[in-house]
C-alpha cells in the first residue's frame, strides 16, 4: 500500500463517521488551545518582566565595581577591591561579545541661576560613549568643548528641582512650572561656601581666609530624557573638560581621572551578558547587571509557568484519552474489514499505519483549528488585560510545536488501537459479526 492510498484511505474512514470525527478533533482543538493560551500567558508574564527591567535601563550594560566578594567556602567571605584603571579598562574591551566600554568618570558640583540653586552630579563622556550606550536627550545636542563657557546637559529633573538657597523653597511657579528654564543665565562652582556663605561659621579662620572658588559660565545644550535611559540624573559634560575643571578645583571635588570607582560595559547582546559577566568576575571585580534581576524574577515565575502548562496539559490529556477512545470504537467497528484486508495479503505495518494515519489526521486537524481559536482567545483576552500590563504572547516556535506536540500525542494515543488492530486473527476477524 502506498503512502498515497493509506492518506486517502484514512481520511475516508473518518469521513464516514462524520460526528464522531468531529467531536474526537473537537475535544483535540479544546486541548490544544488550552495548551496554548495557558502557555502564551505564562510567556506574557515573563516578557512584561522583562519590560518592566528594561524600562530602568539597558538590560545588555554590566556595570563593574572595584569591590567584589570572595567566598572562603564555608558560608563567609570577605570584600576585596581590585584596582579598576585605564589597563583594566583596555582588558575589557579585548573580551569577546563587549561592544563598548566606558569608565564612569564622575564628580560633584553646584549650578547657581540668580538666587537658585542645584546640587548636581556630573559625568564626563564622549561622542563615542554617548552613541554606544545610548545615551537620550529629550531636546538639544551632547556638550562639545569651547572656550570660557563650558556647554553642559542637564539631567532629566535638574530645572524642577532647583532651589532658593537661603529659604530652601522650590524653584517653581504657582503653576507648578520651573522658574529656571535651559536658557537661564547659569554658572558652575565646586565651592560650596560660594552658595552657602552666610550659613558658614566664619569664626573658623582656615576657611575664613581661605579664597573662594570660582565660578564658570556654563551652556546648556540640552537635557536628558527620562525613558529608558541609564544616565538621566547625571548632568553631562565633554570628558577632557571635565578633568580640567575638576584639576582645577582639587582643593574641592576628589578627582582621579585614571582611577574608577565604576565601569560601565555594553554587549553586543543579552546573550552576551552572562559570559561577560563571569570573565570580568574572573578579573577581580563585582558586576552587576539587571538581567540578574530578571533571572531572579524569572525564577519566582517559573512556577505559575508550569501550573499554567499543566492546567492546559489537562485538557490535551483528556483529548488524547478521546482519540484512543475513537480508535477503539473503530476497531471494533470494521474488525470483519481487517480480517479482509489481511486476508487479501495486506501488510501487517500498514494496518497499523491506517490507524496511525487516521490519528496523525485528528492531531492535526486538531492541533491547526486549536492553533486558530488560541490567537482568537488570545486577542480577546489582551483586550481585558492590556491595562495591567500582561499579554498572551503566542511566539512562532509555540505555534509550530502545538501543531506538532498534538500530533505526536495524537499517534501517541492511536498506538494502542494500532497495535490491537494488528495483531487479530485474521480467521476470527472474518468470522466476526
């Protein structure tokens, strides 16, 4: 018998019992969508964790600390700082599935406008840096170098914080509005005296007599954006003005340009980051990214995963007993016509393949029309969940494994029936009523 005749011949037979066909792929589509839905929720929670630690910044930066821990072993350890300098730097860049690298180089600083004022961290970068990391503005450019006048981004709520220095009042309007906008007359020191004078107890006569710092005309170009950016509460500046400001002002700010307390360091993907992540551990140094976070969160979700699946494994157990239930029934139905068959010289194996084939026939109809009402349910239910945030996210790889998995337990399920079907007597069969 050719593959041809048994397709034809399988697809007849469960043409002539319409009804019972229909109702055993029915239950077979109830299962597969079951399945489907419950496992298409279980990946919709996972994504909408994953977004929620996206949204806090880049999930493909490790950030590298001086500082690590050492395990002695028995459940102790103790810190360790490792050096993190231009060398390390250059280490780190030679890892395989790094993209860039970029040393924090941080220090504190004031910005005064009329009578307002602002504490403010700054960081000192490059073009290079801003464009591999990503670094958003939401108006304006990235600062350049000039002359007199130092160009500056503001952090992303620098203009709503700034306060009076002397009541310690807001910087807004009645509105609510910032009285300081990014075209205001603005200046940087790192003196805190010159913004806190009055408050200083000028009987100590070291800081008395000490001259005060001076001040810097400062340009804003732009300001940071708030979404998904990792540096919106830094104020920015070119790097090589940075470190002269801050050589400058030594008497104030502590300052190491060639010694970082913090290292940032891309990959090229989040598939990158756990390797990364062990050869710079393996350097001497703490790491840090959020995809620990999100295998933390991935692990309190795997739980409600598996329920979920075995909630919808259920129902395709039901569907299988269904189809062996189906082919059972068949059997007993057309023994006389096997006996014929084996009788007229028909193969043994294609017996058992004309079941097989009959049940491959319902997993697959069942599997594909299950397929359909799942994107159908699915689309209704992220209609109700769309305000909490989950979804029901059915990938590629899901679609076409729920096609394949129900016709698997479908010729799973027809093996008994196949067998049983093979081995009567064809003698008996024929005699049979």
């Amino acid at each position: 018998m050719s593959i041809t005749d048994m397709l034809s011949m399988a697809f007849l037979n469960l043409w002539r019992r319409k009804m019972r066909a229909f109702l055993t792929v029915l239950g077979m589509v109830i299962g597969v969508a079951s399945i489907v839905v419950m496992v298409s929720l279980g990946i919709g929670i996972r994504q909408a964790t994953i977004d929620s630690f996206a949204g806090t910044g880049s999930l493909t930066t490790i950030s590298v600390s001086s500082y690590s821990w050492v395990d002695n072993g028995s459940g102790g350890g103790s810190s360790r700082e490792t050096e993190l300098n231009k060398k390390s730097v250059s280490a780190m860049k030679q890892i395989e599935g790094v993209q860039s690298v970029m040393p924090l180089v941080t220090t504190y600083g004031m910005i005064k406008s009329g009578r307002y004022v602002m504490d403010v961290s700054i960081l000192g970068i490059t073009q290079e840096d801003a464009e591999d990391f990503g670094i958003e503005l939401s108006e304006g450019e990235m600062p350049g170098k000039s002359g007199s006048t130092y160009e500056m981004v503001l952090g992303a709520w620098v203009l709503s914080n700034f306060y009076d220095s002397t009541t310690y009042r807001q910087a807004v309007d009645s509105n609510g509005n910032p009285r300081v906008t990014s075209s205001s007359r603005m200046q940087l020191t790192f003196d805190y005296r010159n913004i806190y004078q009055s408050q200083i107890d000028l009987t100590d006569e070291e800081i008395a007599q000490d001259p005060l710092g001076n001040y810097y005309k400062v340009k804003v170009t732009g300001i940071m954006s708030d979404e998904n950016n990792d540096f919106s509460y830094y104020c920015l500046m070119d790097m090589d003005q940075l470190v002269k400001l801050a050589k400058a002002n030594s008497d104030y700010v502590s300052f190491d340009s060639n010694k970082y307390d913090t290292v940032l360091v891309k990959c090229e993907s989040i598939e990158d980051v756990k390797s990364v992540k062990t050869e710079i551990e393996d350097m001497g140094y703490g790491t840090y990214s959020l995809q620990d976070a999100v295998e933390m969160a991935e692990e309190s979700t795997k739980n409600v995963q598996y329920l979920l699946g075995a909630i919808g494994g259920v129902a395709l157990l039901v569907a299988a007993i269904g189809i062996m239930n189906t082919m059972m029934m068949s059997i007993f139905e057309r023994t006389k016509e096997i006996g014929i068959i084996k009788v007229l010289g028909c193969r043994i194996d294609n017996i058992a393949g004309l079941f097989l084939t009959e049940s491959a026939y319902i997993g697959l109809f069942g599997g594909a029309l299950g397929l359909g009402l799942s994107y159908g349910v699915g689309a209704i239910l992220n209609q109700f969940l769309a305000s909490s945030g989950l979804r029901s996210i059915i990938p590629a790889y899901l679609a076409l494994g729920a096609v394949g998995f129900s016709i698997i337990v479908a010729l799973i399920a027809g093996m008994y029936p196949a067998v049983r079907a093979m081995k009567l007597s064809p003698l008996a069969a024929i005699r049979n009523e």
